[in-house]
C-alpha cells in the first residue's frame, strides 16, 4: 500500500534507506510565493544529524539537502518540491551478523513477515535515517506556519526517570544542552544517567513536548479528523514512539471534571481565551485560539551492546550481540522530528480550515 | 472539509447529531458474502446505550439499528452499508441557558469559531451521540475479524485514581459490571469514588484499554500508515481522549531497553514468538503476530453541575450550571466505542496488508 | 474497495439499490451558513424522476427526499447532510428470467466475477436508480456555486444520428420538451426516431453537455487533479457513459493549431479574456476565467426487448427477452446527473483551489 | 493541494519541471519481490524521448533513469522507488519573448491566474517533460501486470484527417514506423500531411489508442471508481488530451441497443466471452475479462510557428511568434504516456479488486 505520504492540502511523500543512495521527500501542495531556500530546510536537518553530543551515533553524515523542483527565483512556484539528501558514510559494514536474525525489539522480523525479504542493510527503511524526508517536509510546514504568525517547539521533557522542572524551564535552554531539555540541571542529571546506562550497555527512552502557538481557533475537523487525531497520527507514525497525549493526557484520566475544565475568560485583548488549559488548546478536535500542547514518550533504543535472546530467519532460538553506531536515547534527534511533524500537519489543517464557511470563501472570491 | 470518513479499502461516513432526526453511518468496501443482519450490529450499540447504570444518562433511547442497503439474502453484497438509528428521545429541551455561552470543557466556542454558529442541541455533532455510528461500522469490522480468526476486546483500566489489579484480571468480569471494569474489586472502589463525586457535582477521567489476538504478522505500513498510528488516529478521533499508548506507553519512556526489548523466542508452534509484549504486538508499525495492545486516556465528564464561569457570545465573563442528563465517567459507555474503531481500522489494515508481496498476489489471481 | 465515495474538501458517499429500502447520499464538507432546505434537493430530483414522458420507464416513485442531518434552522452546519429517498414501488416482480443469467450490456456477469453473487433485483446498485444519491448531492454543490456566483447547465445534444443544430440553440427549450434538447425542431425530429425504435423494440444512445459559466481562472490542478481530469472522472463513472469530451473534444484531435489555439484578448471589462473557446475553459487543467464545455457520450439503454442471446450461470447458451419498463434512451433523464456531477465536482476543486497562493492565505487569515 | 500523486494502493508522485535540475517520481506501494532494474524504465522512457522523427522535438535529452531506492538485489522491496531523470539539455534560452505574455493553447495565463506568478521557462511544470516521471512510474506498472499475465499496448489511430484502416491492422508495425501507426500505409499519408502543415508553420492532433488483455474479470469498482472511470481520470490528466473513449465511446452514442449490446456465449475455454467487445471489457465500471480498449483525443500542439494575437500580463494585445524546438504533433510521443498511464491505473485497481470477496480473504489469510 501507499503508506509514505502524509498530508490532505499539503502532502510529502518520503522515500530512501538507510544505506541506499539517499533520502528524499517529495512536497506536494506548498502555496506558491513562499520565500524558501536550501538553508531553511538544512538548519533543521542539522539538528537531527548525528554526531553532536557523545549520546549520539558517531556516523558522519554531511546530510546535505538539495532542492530539485518547484522553486523558482526563490520562492515557491506552487509545484511538487523534490528534495534529496545523498547517503555519504555508508561503509562497507558486514551484516551477515544480522540479515538472517531477528534483533529484538526491531522491525526485522516485521518486515520480513510482510514482504518476505528485507533490505537489512543498517535497518534499511525501517531506520531512524527515514526521518530525513519528513524534518526536511516539516521545515517547508513551519515555514509556512512563520508566514502566518504560527510557532512551532519542541524539546525533551524526560529521560528515563529524570524529568525537567516546570519552575525551571527555558526553552531557548534546549538549544545550549546536547539532550535539548530547556532545564540545564535536568539535563546534567539526564546525562549523568545516561553515562550509567552506556556503562552498563544499556539504553533509555524518554518523553518530548511539541507546543504550537499563535494558531487561530477553528483549525481541526470534528470527527475523525481532529486536530488531535490527526496530530496523534503524525506523532505515533515516527519510529520508536509508544504514547501521545495531549494537554494533560493521562493526567487527565485520574483528574475530576472541576478540576480539569478550563473555564473561559476574556482575554487582555478582548477576545475570548482560557484561564487555562488542561485541555492542550484542543477542544472537539478543533483549536481553541490557545497553545496547542502536544507529548510523546519514546521506546529505549532497541539496539544495545547486551547479549539478548532471539530467533534467526531459520527459526533457531540463538543469541546475539548488537554492533554498530547507536544512540543510547532517541529523544534529543526525535525533538526536531516531533517538531516538523507537528508543524507540517498543523500546516495542512490550517489549509483545509479554510473552506468551513460559506460567507468567508464568498469574501474571498469576491477580489 | 470531509473529515468525516475513516478507513481505506473498508471505510465508515458517518451522520447525525444529538437532537436531530436520527445518526447513522455508511460503511463502504465491506467484502462480499459477510453473513450481517441487524442484530450484529444492535448489540455492540446495545453495549453503549445510554440508561445502564446509574453512572450513565438517564435518556433513554432504543438505538434500534435499520440497515437500509447492502444487504442481499442475509449476506453483504459488496456495496454500501447504510444503516440508521433515530433519535426518539428529544425531549424539546430548553437550551436557551447554553446556546449563548461557551460551556467549559465543551467545544461550543470551537464550533462557533469555526462555522459560525453552531446547532447547540445536546452538543450537536459535538456529542457523544456521534459514536452511534462509529460502533455500528465497527460491529461490521469486528464481525469481518472474527470469520478470519481475529478477536477484539476492550475494558475499562481506571477510573480516576482507581486501577485495576493485573493479578485479579477477568476479562468476562467486564460485562459483570456496569463499569466494564476485568477486576470486581477495583468496580466496587471506582463506584465509591463515583458515588462521592457525583455528590460533589463533579466527574471523573479514566483509562480504557482493548487488546487484538490472532492478528498475523505483516499488518500495517512501514512510515506513515503504521498499524500504531492508524490506531492513534481512530482513538484520539473519539471525544474525550486525550491521550493514547501502545504496549508499555509512555511506561516505556521511563524504561531501559534491556527491559523494554521483547525478546523473540521459539513458540510452541514451532513458530517464531515473543518471550514479553513491552511492544503491544507491534514492531516498525507492523503487527509481529502476537497480542496488539492499546489504551486510551478518557478526560471527565466536562459537563458537571458545579458553577463555572466561562463567558458569552457577547464576549461577557458569566458564571453557568449546566444542567441535563449527564455520565460522570464516559469510560464504561466509551469501552465499546474503543473496541469497535479499534476492530475496524484492524479490518481495514489487514485488507490493505493483501497487496504487499508479488509472490502472494500471484497466488490469489492463479485461480 | 470504497468506491462509493466522492471529492475532496467537499464529498458525497452515496448507497442504496433499485429494489432495497431505499437510496441516499451523505454530503461532507459543505461549508456551514448555506441556506439549504429539502425542495433545493428535490427540484433537481424530479427531473431525473421516471414517469414524465413516454421514452421514460412508467415506475412511479415519488422520490421524496427527506434531509436527515447537517442543517440547523435553515442553514448548513458544516457537518454531514445525510439524504434519503426511499424506495416505494416495489413491485414485487419475478426475477427468475433474469437471476440466472447474464444480460446483455449489463453488469450481471461482472458483479457475479466480482462479488461472487449479486442483488439481481432490478439491477441492485448498477441500476439507473443509484444516480438518486448523486443528483440529490449534486445540488448542494450546485447551490454552493449559485452563491458564488457560478451556473452549471446541461441538455441532450444528439439521439441516435439526430443532433441540435446550434444555429438554433436555445437553453430555456431544454425545459420544455420531454428530450431536454435546446432545440426544439431537433427534439421532434428525435421523437421520431425514438417511436420508430420502440416500435422494433430497440433503444439508442445519444449525447449530452453540460457548461459552467462565472467560474473563476485558476481552478483545477495541475497534474493528475486537472479540472478536465476530474470532471472526466466524474462523467465516466455515471452509468451508461462511454465517452467523455472537453471543448471540441475528438474534434480538436483532426484539427490544427493555427484553428484549434483561442487567441487571448482584451475583454470588454479590461480582463483577459479568449477569441474563441475551443478549448472548453480549462488550458492545463486550469480553468481560464470562460466557460467550460463537457460533453458525454451515453449507450443505448441495454434493456430491448428483443430476443437476445447470452449465457446463464451454469454457462449454457440461452436466448432471453428482456421485460420490464425501462426508458427507450437513457439521456433526457442522465442530464441532470451530468448537471449535478459537473456542479459538485467543479465546487469542490473551487474549494481545494483557495490555498494555491500564500498571499491569499494570508490575507484570509489576517481577518 | 496535492494534486500530483495518483493511485489508491499503488501510486506516483511526480515532480520536476522543464528547464530545473531534473524530474523524478516516487513510486509507493509497489509490491515487494518485483525484479526490477533501471532498464526496465529506461526502454519506456526512450520511447517518449525527444529527437527521435523529424516530427519530434531536436531537443536531445540523454534521459537517463536513476533509481534512488526501493530496490535491494535486484527486487523490490515493498517501500518506495524514487526515480531521477536529470535535465542536461537546458540551453539558456532567451525568455524574454514569453515570459510577459500568454501563449495562446497554453498554460501560461491559467498558471499565473492560479499562483500569481510562474516559471515561464520551457512551460515550467506544465511542460510535456513533466510525463518523464509518469512514463517512469507506469513500467513498473506495466512490469507488475507482465507478472500477472496482463499486457498492455497503445499506438497511433489517427492524425488529423488521416486515420489507419482497420483492415491493414499490424501491432508490432507500431515499432516500426516514428508515427507509432500500426498501419504503415496511414503511416505514410500522417507524414505527407503533417510535412504539408510543418511548412504552413502549423501543427495537427491525433488520436491514440490502448489495449489491455489478460485482464481478469472484476476489477473496477461499481460506482464512482469504475474502472473506465479511473482510465478517463488517468488519460484525460495528461497534456493535450480533450477527450477519452472506452470501447465504442462517441460511436455508441449514435448507436441502438440490439447493435451495441454485446452477447455473452460460451468462450472455447468453457468459461463465459462476449462476441463482441462494443463495451471495450467493461461493463459497470467492472472488468468484463475481454479486451479493454481505451481512446484518447489529443489536441493539435499549441506551440506554432505562425504570428498569433494574445495579451501580455499588462493587459496590453499583442501579436506573438513562438520560438523554440516543437513537434507538430504531439501523439506519437504521447503513444507510451497513454500505455504507461493505463498500465498503472490498471495495476493499481487489479490490487484493490483483491478484498472484494470475504471468500477469497479468507483462503488468502489460511496460508
């Protein structure tokens, strides 16, 4: 089936492997006339590439963007935007340790239950590389987004056990540490702890929050395509993450109606707005004028240096020790990830907002 | 825009509001020769009828499903699948206490942003009524499921801050009590802490769960049509969740991967199995053939009747009771809502899932 | 597979067979504050009604449309507006001459291959009948362009070997004669051919267009959503049709260059405007600002009551006579369908057209 | 809007324009275990290439296909192929002349109405190089049917005037001539004719045709995706084409239902044929296991070398002569984007038609 695209108005379709001859994602739907170049694309690639903190694979890639189409004189033409990133370090690794087994917690096993065979080279497309195409999509959805006044962050909230402080938080913070927590001393305790867990072989998960701020109310259809829906659909289609919640998610399910209710006010500037918001600036599916507030809790790394009991493809029970680059945590490359996939599908439901009322698409046709 | 059909190759459109004539829903791709009359579908709606217990509303309506097309001596016939149900019990309530102001937790204000007024009837669309035709769909994609060896069954996890004893789980001990709760003991607390609530005027969150066995391995899509992520999407689409999780969850986040990691054994079958479930049957958004997991955070109740202040169309704070029939806990009617889009989404996946491998697509058109 | 569905932002779900309870449609997307009430739907229904002329079938139904959801005092909502006709003179005919066999020019033997069986009541949903959801849906887009200032209008131009001579066009005559022609002289002339065919218990096929004016450039897609793809699209799937054309269609194909391209000129209002329309309005799938000019070719209605030869289901040769009523030439009824098909496709795309340019997107929500 | 994708369970995305760096596709849903090599492509795409006839562009496009994943020794492996074909033949041209005016039969007014501006250069996205990335796709839709036992097979039927005589019918003479005729005697009037318009600065149009045999019975869908409609859909989305037929198409509207009806018999197999194939192998919407014959009418290329009038953006009529490299003729050229596009219209559909029956699933999930 065709499971690589995204998008209603505004689409991407992703494609590439990680040791194939690159990455790429296909933009359909970018409103024509935005000022766009390489640039806005590759500081948002720069900051899922590996290699920049010692928590991070040590595999160099330049992960260079080059825009194929649908430019032209700087600004979008309207046209599909063709974008390719090319794989430069792919060595010549050896992989007959794990083509014919099934690493635990992988999609090894997966993929070759559905397709009979699979492209074992460094996880192939079920790799965390894949996400190259939708940072390089989602910087084009924030750029939009900046267009219209709408700001998209994301950072890490937890690691393991350890979790930021509220009273602490800074969010230009995420950008001065490796683990892109806006709370320096959780981030010193984070790494602490993941010290301990290289030691030991071993990896960790952890959670990031995506806030969205500035979109108008009205974003979001009411059954299935909330804005919610959809947004948990975007978060959960990215590798390794087990849970999406919004607002006070879980928190929500052990808090009681008063408590839990955010009561409108009128806002400073006269229009109605929120005394809080438990409800993560989402209510019916539908934004509510308010921060959109968005999490997602991320598996350990699958790949560590333990020996751990498997089943190779011959359905012997077998043990097996991981080889390789490998990031003893995802979150702090996932945050760029849950931020353009929260800023491009928060693009497109924009876009489609605006067909919701009759005497607002008649102003409209009548320039 | 059209956000009111789910699904690929099986979907459901869905109809209807909360005061007007009737809800229904139109399921499309349903597969030819699928043994259905009413009473398939009439007993899932049975299980969200309101009226059940004294933590659900009072209204009483028969939810008698009609099927009006699709039907041919007993069986589908490959064609549309509409059904109805009328809404009988409209008392002619008098709404002139809401239809002015934006009740909290409610999604009032978000419908009259973004259409411009809103049918402020019992919610409209916005209620919990437009589930009638989700579980009516869903009843197709259960009953689709079981005549390929596939079950679906969903229960309340918590209520508030009372959980379920995983050690006392029963799983037919959820249709024993009007909490849909698998533990006896823990129904008997959540009805307790219910009680005291509903004396303060307040209401509660919960969690409810569903689990998938018999599923083979290779359902679901590698990017962004993840098995997970589908699910996500149809659970988060259903009013009041907030949050949803796969296997472990945000549980997972906390963990290590020597933990997390499912190890992958021979089963009894001779076939390749999974020592653990941290995963919830799923690996690389494709089931791996063992139990898919799900579970999804319920808000409370946001109509109570405490006073809240909240504010007008005329944009002036004012303080509201909301009176009406009202549930202080949506999980135990919302239990088979859970189960039902959990098994057509399943049922639409697997369809999907037919197309993935040459050699198999050869095999089915060598007839 | 869905197939039952159609369109983009703003979509319609059709169901229903000739001899089940009834047809219907639901409509999703219409944006909210169009004042629509059910005698909107049916004066676009009683022109495809049976009954109205001797080249139509004598099956009386009324054809009432009742309107279920999705208007709330007098006004579109946003949500789904589902509509029902039910099905009320159901003879209750004796299908054995026609349950076992394959008639000619019919769907019987592909939806046997298809579905294994099939509702051979009266054609089930490959009956005439199944365009009742399209016309009643179809109207609603109609009135959403009548709001914006665009009319759609279709008429028979050919029966059989008789076709309207342009020199004598005239739209408001398709009302008042039986054939829909625009030109009365031809419509007898055609009256003519069609009794000397029932008299030799034949049909004939014939030719239908349908023009949209007030359309404003820039509607349609570039690549695969073209507008003349889409309302392609849309023509072919309407039951019986076997050609589709835009502007002068195959007739462009033996023409040349130098006649075939409209010159761009100066309009009388200043605006750009064309010399000629050969082109139908659309010139890269773009409309361009003139009318557009779609033209479909419909078969003789398959049901004659000649003798016929054919096979039956134990895949004997067989001799058949058709009986039943059934209409001489399908086009004078299908007219409407054109009408309403061309008027919900064209609404849609004039929807899913308003986020092409950033600064309209803009100026939209700077509101 | 994300108009350039096509496909439900098989589909392309297309980009690239003109005179930009390249063109490409990315093709989604292939599925896994197809031996495919970049020759596979290359045979297709050099039949649409440039520089071939003296009726054909003197531009000379190495086009050259690269295939950047997808593939793993030699086979698919289920997730998506993306394909690149650079341009390497961009002369700086001197635009000066077009890019202020609009060319009359072109797309340069519609695109500047729809996106306020364009990339004027070699017609941008609406060039006939934008069909690279169709053609591309379509072999892997014709090499997926090849491995069902379908074949596909378009030509030439007719240019201007000059239309091939049934009775000289010769498919591979197709091959054989640079007017892809498969009557090389018509072949030789087309050249005449079109050498006589060529020296009046002048261009013609044509008609091409498509056969596909093989295909089983029932694949389309009853209502809105029949499958003549998807082909209507597919054939008239590429450039130039303003009509499509299916079978006898116009013919039939001029015919009677006891000429047009094709009988059903006994085939020499046993199984049920048709004596005649007036339907071209469809009959409601569905396979009929004939012969498909699809037709297409394409328009006399736009770009002649005669003085034209039109208007420049300023609004100012002006007389214009087109310069440049252009074929008088589009058809030939445009014989395999007519094959390649039903190729993989009627792959995609042959893999949707496999959940029609519950029967078949079932034996399909017994494996």
């Amino acid at each position: 089936m065709a499971g690589s695209a995204w998008g209603t108005l505004l689409t991407m379709t992703t494609w590439g492997e990680s040791h194939g001859k690159g990455l790429g994602v296909v933009v359909d739907g970018c409103p024509a006339g935005l000022p766009l170049e390489e640039e806005d694309i590759q500081k948002y690639l720069d900051r899922r590439k590996p290699g920049q903190s010692r928590f991070a694979t040590r595999r160099r890639e330049g992960d260079q963007v080059e825009i194929l189409s649908g430019i032209f004189q700087g600004k979008t033409t309207g046209t599909p935007i063709s974008m390719v990133v090319k794989n430069t370090d792919q060595r010549s690794h050896d992989y007959s340790g794990i083509k014919d087994l099934y690493r635990p917690g992988h999609a090894d096993y997966t993929f070759d239950e559905k397709y009979g065979f699979r492209d074992y080279r460094g996880g192939g497309r079920s790799s965390g590389r894949e996400t190259v195409g939708r940072v390089a999509a989602g910087a084009i959805g924030a750029k939009i987004l900046e267009n219209l006044g709408v700001t998209v962050a994301a950072y890490t909230t937890s690691i393991g056990p350890v979790e930021i402080d509220r009273g602490r938080f800074d969010l230009e913070e995420r950008f001065a540490n490796s683990l892109c927590m806006p709370d320096a001393r959780a981030a010193e305790e984070a790494r602490a702890y993941l010290d301990r867990l290289m030691e030991e072989g071993d990896s960790s998960g952890g959670v990031a929050e995506c806030v969205v701020d500035g979109l108008p109310a009205g974003v979001g259809e009411p059954v299935f395509e909330k804005l919610d829906a959809r947004l948990a659909h975007a978060v959960m289609s990215i590798g390794a993450v087990k849970g999406v919640e919004i607002g006070d998610g879980f928190g929500a399910a052990r808090s009681s109606g008063s408590l839990n209710n955010d009561s409108f006010v009128k806002g400073p500037d006269g229009r109605v707005a929120k005394a809080d918001n438990h409800a993560g600036g989402i209510l019916g599916g539908i934004s509510d004028g308010g921060r959109i507030v968005a999490r997602a809790a991320f598996k350990p790394t699958p790949s560590i240096s333990r020996v751990q009991r498997t089943v190779n493809r011959q359905g012997q029970e077998v043990e097996t020790v991981i080889k390789g680059r490998h990031d003893p945590i995802v979150v702090p490359r996932a945050v760029v990830v849950l931020e353009t996939m929260t800023a491009f599908t928060v693009a497109d439901m924009l876009l489609v907002s605006m067909s919701s009322r009759l005497d607002r698409i008649q102003e409209f046709f009548r320039r």
